[in-house]
C-alpha cells in the first residue's frame, strides 16, 4: 500500500524490527501505518472483539470509560477553544460522553459516530442521535471539531480531513489528540507498545507526520500542545504527566490547527 502521502517502494521503510512488524515508516511525511489496513468486515471484528475484552476486564463499556479524561477534554475546550454558543463536532464520538459534556458547558454540540451500535446507545441512553455521516452539513458550519484518539483508527486519512475541513468555518479550529509515537512507552516496548497492538490502530503518528498531514489537507497555524489535559486524576500522575510533557515524551500527541 501506498502512504496517503503518495509515496510507495523503497520510500517505505519497516518501522519496528519485532512485535507489530507491519508498520511502515515513509521517508517523504513521516508518517508510520500499517502497510495492509484491514477490510471492512475484518475491521468490525476486530472493533467486536476490543469491545468484548473490554467489558470483560472492566466489567464496562468502553464508551463510558475515561471520565475523567473526557471532563478534563471539555474544560479544556471549553476554556480555551470555543466559546458559549459556538458548534462544535465531536468527530468519532463513541457514545456521546464528550458531546454531553459540552453541551452541558453551553456549547451547541453534535457529534458523530462511525459504529451503528454506539450511535443506538446515545439515542436510547442520552436522547439525541449522533450523525452517520457529514453530507448534509453545510460547508463552514462548525466553529471546532474535536477528534479525540481517533485520527489513528481512519482507513481514509486524507479525504477525511478534508471533509473536516470543508464543515469548519474559516478561522475554525481542529482539536486532535492521538498516541505519540515519541512517547516514553512507544520509545521503550517498540513494535510491542500497547498503542501499536491495537489491530484497529492503522497510524503511529509524531509531530512532524500529524503536521504534514493537516497542512496537506489545507490546515494552517498547527500548533502542538505540549501541557495538554491531563487524562488521569491524582498528583502521582499529573507530576508523572508533567514532566514527561516537557521532555517531549507524554503518550499523548495533542494538536490544533485552523482552517
Ligand atoms: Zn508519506
């Protein structure tokens, strides 16, 4: 397979020498993938089964996992990217738990949501549906788009940032947080890092690749958060968070870019 870049051959480099040896590394952007995505229905399967694993060892759903770090998100948006009144669009929005959390912030949020079942669970669980796909959304129509971990799961990555790109309004900003591929984990477990073992995982962005990317798709102004929220509550893990933040080895890669 070729990078969305549109590099391919000898541009394409094996990225870890053991555990997840399918990734690539392109010379041209930067970017790591997954040299064969997996199909559709091989994709539903592997989404089944996390979900099953998931329920099984913490004995919930994976879409109401994460509060903390979802409440951290929100006042982080809310505080610094979009104000009161302003839409915005949780892209990838699982069961809703972040487009609640806006809304409850006094933003005019929707969400949308690739998984039938997660979609169903919103509407019977929260009472407002999640949208299935963003053609009927008039162009410049939101004022933010959040993606939160979920640039690394698309099988399209360049036509769907510029289908983000053409609802955001001029001005408009993209919020993205993602697995660093420079983290301290990533740097130390290579191909067996928990992040490249996720099947479903089809990127291993850093910042250079997240960059080239979002600029290619017409982005400018991207911009690395390096404090980012915190995902965890506790002073162990925010001193732990902090400081891995400044050496440049946080887990999280967390960006903005505007159109
Ligand atoms: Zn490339």
């Amino acid at each position: 397979m070729n990078c969305p870049c549109g590099a391919s051959g000898e541009q394409l480099v094996q990225y870890f020498p053991a555990g997840e040896t399918d990734f690539r590394l392109c010379k041209v952007c930067g970017c790591v993938f997954r040299e064969q995505f997996p199909g559709p229905e091989e994709l539903d399967e592997i989404y089944r089964l996390a979900y099953e694993e998931e329920n099984i060892s913490g004995e919930t759903t994976n879409q109401e996992s994460g509060d903390y770090a979802v409440r951290s998100f929100a006042d982080f948006l809310a505080g610094r990217i979009v104000k009161p009144g302003e839409r915005i669009l949780d892209y990838g929005a699982g069961s809703g738990v972040l487009v609640s959390e806006l809304r409850n912030r006094g933003l005019a949020c929707d969400g949308f949501e690739f998984a039938e079942s997660a979609r169903e669970y919103c509407l019977a669980n929260r009472g407002y549906s999640l949208k299935s796909n963003l053609q009927a959304v008039p162009d410049g129509y939101y004022q933010a788009v959040t993606m939160i971990e979920v640039i690394e799961h698309l099988t399209d990555l360049t036509n769907t940032l510029k289908e983000i790109y053409r609802v955001l309004a001029p001005g408009g900003k993209l919020f993205i947080t993602t697995p660093s591929r420079d983290g301290f984990r990533a740097r130390i477990e290579k191909g067996n890092w928990r992040e490249a073992r996720k099947k479903f995982h089809l990127f291993l962005f850093d910042w250079r690749s997240i960059s080239f990317h979002l600029e290619r798709a017409g982005f400018t102004g991207v911009e690395h958060i390096v404090f980012s929220p915190f995902q965890k509550e506790g002073w162990k893990f925010v001193m732990y968070a902090r400081i891995m933040q400044s050496i440049g080895m946080s887990g999280t890669l967390c960006v903005v870019a505007s159109r």
